[in-house]
C-alpha cells in the first residue's frame, strides 16, 4: 500500500459546532501524520473546481453555497493506506447510514451537513491537495516517536 498523503476538510458546520479538536484528534490517535492545515473560507471558485464531479447534481450549488458560507479547516494527513483510512474514520456520506465510531456516525445526522471531508482516491487526492494548498505549505517532518509507529 504505502505512503499516502490525502486531503480532508472540516466542513464549515464542523468549525461552527466547535468540532475541530474532536476530529483531528481521531486522526492523530489513529497514528496518522498531520503534514499541512489552514483555516480558510474558500472562494467559489475554490469551491466549484473541489465539487467539479457534483456539478450536474441538484444539489451542486447549495452545496457551494455552505462550503463557503465560513471557515473551513482544510489539511493533508500523510501515513500507510492514509486515503482509505480516513474514509472509513470518516464514515459513509449519509450520517444516518454511517457506522457509530465514525465522525459523521458520532457526530451528524444530515447529508447537507456530514462535518467532514476525505478524498474518495489517489487521483482525487493529488488533485485536492494540490487544488487547496501550495507546496510550500506542506511540511516533511520525522515524528520524534517514528521507532513506536512502524516496524523495523
Ligand atoms: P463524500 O463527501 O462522502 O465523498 P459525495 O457523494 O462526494 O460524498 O458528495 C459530496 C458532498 O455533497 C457530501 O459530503 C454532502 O455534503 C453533499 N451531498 C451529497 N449528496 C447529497 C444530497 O443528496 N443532498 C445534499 N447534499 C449532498
Ligand atoms: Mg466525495
């Protein structure tokens, strides 16, 4: 599988609702490296090109309308099978349909407002990541406990 890096956002009812801690927590206990974060409310233009693939949906321009109602805490998360990991801590995208132990299991009830978001693949991660960032805001770094994370 290994070394992956990959693109989630708190969404801005995730901000709101005063669950940043909440999530990157999950991600830090899990053992994940955090290489990039920023608090942005982004542009429509931001948003339309990160929701392209929805655009045709009925949904597509609420859904612009909320990603950019506020700040969106947006960050890489660097580790071994990092892209499908976070998609199961983050769980299914109909929070009522996600298991309990997932963020939106625990921590939503409504599609519209699902708290987070995790890149769906390798290609979509590369292009978010770079979409979102530049590269001079992602940082390698060696976790000082690195030897009690991998096998040698
Ligand atoms: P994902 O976030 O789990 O990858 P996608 O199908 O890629 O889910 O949809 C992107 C986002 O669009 C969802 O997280 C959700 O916020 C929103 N969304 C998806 N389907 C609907 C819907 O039927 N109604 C309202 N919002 C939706
Ligand atoms: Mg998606």
């Amino acid at each position: 599988m290994g070394i992956e890096r990959t693109f989630v956002a708190i969404k801005p009812d995730g901000v709101q609702r005063g669950l940043i801690g909440e999530i990157l927590s999950r991600f830090e206990r899990k053992g994940f490296k955090l290489v990039a974060l920023k608090q942005v409310t982004p542009s429509r233009e931001l948003a339309e090109k990160h929701y392209g693939v929805h655009r045709e949906r009925p949904f597509f321009s609420g859904l612009v309308d909320f990603i950019t109602s506020g700040p969106v805490v947006a960050m890489v998360w660097e580790g071994e099978g990092v892209i499908s990991s976070a998609r199961k801590l983050i769980g299914a995208t109909k929070p009522l349909e996600s298991e309990p132990g997932t963020i939106r299991g625990d921590l939503a009830v409504n599609i519209g407002r699902n708290v987070i978001h995790g890149s769906d693949g390798a290609e979509t991660a590369k292009f978010e990541i770079s979409l979102w960032f530049d590269s001079s805001e992602i940082n390698d770094w060696i976790p000082a406990d690195l030897v009690w994370r991998v096998e040698s």
